[in-house]
C-alpha cells in the first residue's frame, strides 16, 4: 500500500505530539505526588488536565473551522514544548545541585551553577 508524503507527515505528527504529551502528563503526575506524596493531589492533577478538553472544546471546533489547520498544529506544539521548557527550567531553578539527584560532577570542568546528571533515584 503507497501512502502520501502528506499523510505520514500527518501520521508521525499525530504520534509524536500524543506521545509527548502522555510523556508530560505522567512526569507532571509522577513529580506531584514525589512532593506530596497523595493519591488525593494525583487524582486532583489527572481532573485539571481533563477539564480544558471539555472547557475549550466548542472554541477549538469553531478555530478549527476557520484558520488554518496546520497553523493551529503549530501553535499547540509551540505552547507544549514551552509548557515542558518552563517545567524543566522550573525544577531545576528551584533545586540545589547537591540535594537533588542532578548533582555535581567534576566541578573543575562545569560552568558554576549547572548540575550533571549522575544518576536518578527512581525507587523514591
């Protein structure tokens, strides 16, 4: 079967955002409940990442309609990567190098301030 340029560029697109978006959500789920360490604030996270599908499901049917797909495609890309930037940038603004499991290495060779990855303690 011969598929189009057009529809595996729209296949890889679709599986990548979906992908990274499941990425985000569970790293957003997973980093929340290392800090409270509640079900409650879990459940409560996974309900504030549903209520937008619901809130802006009218205006996105009426952009869709009106502009350009493939901009609005776009778009959401660019805020889901700021959205992961700003997450990263964020946690590792708030952290001390040698509190948490991005800790020093080799301070002779690193500019002051940055933190290299050693190892992640996963079994917290």
């Amino acid at each position: 079967m011969h598929t189009g340029k057009a529809f595996r560029t729209l296949l890889l697109y679709r599986v990548g955002a979906t992908l990274s978006y499941q990425v985000l959500m569970v790293a957003v789920g997973w980093h929340l409940y290392n800090i409270t360490n509640s079900v409650v604030s879990l459940g409560l996270i996974g309900l504030a990442e549903l209520v937008p599908y619901f809130a802006f499901a009218l205006y996105a049917g009426h952009a869709v309609d009106h502009y350009s797909r493939k901009a609005i495609s776009v778009i959401a890309c660019l805020v889901h990567i700021g959205v992961a930037l700003f997450l990263v940038a964020k946690e590792l603004m708030g952290r001390d190098c040698a509190e948490s499991p991005i800790s020093p290495s080799n301070t002779s060779m690193r500019a002051p301030g940055v933190c290299v990855v050693n190892e992640i303690d996963f079994a917290r």
